[in-house]
C-alpha cells in the first residue's frame, strides 16, 4: 500500500449525531414555546391545577340570600370541604402520578371511539338506510328533516 491509502481516519465524534439531535429538540420546543406558550403539565399536574381553581372559586362564592351569620357558617363548611379534598387528592397524584397521565390517555381513546360510532350512525342516517342495511321505507312514517332516529328507534352502533 501507498503512504497515500495508509493515512489514519480523521477523529469522529460519536456523539456528534445525538448532540445535534438534541439541539434540533431544544430548537424545536423554544419555537413551540414562543409560538404557543408554555406546554401543558402532566395530567397530574393538570388535576392539581384543576383542584386549585375549582378550590378558589369555591371560597369565593357568595350567597346573598343567607343572612351573615348562616353567609359564615357555608364559607367555613365550603372551606372544611376544600381542606378535606385536597388532602384525600394530594397523596394520590404524589403516589401515582403516570396513572393520570394513563386514565388521560384511555379517555381519548374512549372519546375516539365514541366519535367513531356516532360518525358511522351519522353516515346511515343521513344516506337513509335502516340498521339492518336496507334503505328506510319513508312513505309510512314522519319526515324526519334532522336525519335522527324517529323515537323508540334502536340506534345500531356497531
């Protein structure tokens, strides 16, 4: 071999590939940041935002038809409520956190599904056919200018 073909490989960073990876990331999310704002919490993190404020809007309700002393009877009551809330959910988002971020993520597969089974309901309907899959016979019945079910008619979401 020549002193040509012989040369050693220039050093490489093995890390160069994940470095920049992360600087595209970190890229990314300050845009995402300035665009829309700070990103949303866990879903942890989201029920504790949620206590907290439906907490302050309690405690700032004000009853006008109570005379004062029964106005100072509810606010202490309400706050007492607020107190044994907060305790009874605290340790439950420390424990498990990823559990809300888990029941989040089945909720929407639920509300996924959901949307999936009125859409295809929807589409029959507004086509005409009846569930069985035969077009509705419309000379007997009502018009039904909505494109619902007529009452006591068995909605198919299968």
């Amino acid at each position: 071999m020549s002193d040509a073909t012989e040369r050693e490989a220039p050093e490489v960073d093995a890390d160069a590939w994940e470095k920049a990876c992360a600087e595209d990331l970190a890229a990314e999310r300050a845009r995402r940041r300035a665009q829309y704002g700070p990103p949303t919490g866990s879903a942890a993190e989201e029920l504790r935002k949620l206590v907290d404020a439906v907490s302050d809007k309690l405690s700032g309700l004000q009853a006008p038809l109570l005379g004062a002393v029964a106005q100072g009877a509810v606010e202490q009551t309400i706050k007492q409520v607020v107190r044994e809330a907060k305790a009874a959910v605290e340790p439950v988002i420390e424990r498990n956190p990823d559990v809300f971020d888990h029941l989040a993520a089945a909720g929407s597969e639920l509300l996924a599904a959901y949307r999936s089974a009125a859409r295809g309901q929807e589409n029959r309907w507004t086509r005409g056919d009846a569930p069985g899959g035969a077009a509705k016979d419309t000379t007997d019945g009502p018009d039904r200018r909505d494109g619902g079910p007529a009452a006591g008619e068995h909605i198919d979401l299968d």
